[in-house]
C-alpha cells in the first residue's frame, strides 16, 4: 500500500519484484507522476490507483498476466 506519500513522485527499485500476493494500492501521492518500476510484475490479486492528481503514465504493469480481482 502505497498512500498520501507527497515525496513519492515515480518508482524505482521494483524491477525484480515479480508477484504481490495480496493487493498493490497506491492512492493518495499529490506528487506521484509515473508508476513505471513494476516491469516484471506477473501476479497480484488486486489493483488500485486512485486519486493521484499528477499521474501522467501508467506503464510497465503489461506483465501483469494474472490479476484476481
């Protein structure tokens, strides 16, 4: 869970990581442009973005073959 964090403006260090085996959220970062540092992601059972006001791109989830909820 990712929230309300207004330093947090993309991610980067996640490369490796490959399933969440529960919920990823990230909701709430005034200043979060990009969710780009997912690459590898292949399994995660739910996904919420919401209420980022300054997000512009949304890539690097294409991995995401199973999402479960």
């Amino acid at each position: 869970m990712l929230l309300d964090n207004n330093n947090l403006s993309s991610f980067s260090g996640f490369e490796n990581l490959r399933d969440i085996g529960g919920d990823l959220t990230i909701t709430d970062n005034d200043n979060m442009e990009s969710i780009a540092g997912f690459t590898n992601i292949s399994s995660l059972r739910n996904l919420t973005i919401s209420i980022n006001p300054n997000l512009i791109a949304i890539e690097g989830m294409n991995g995401a073959l199973n999402v479960m909820g």
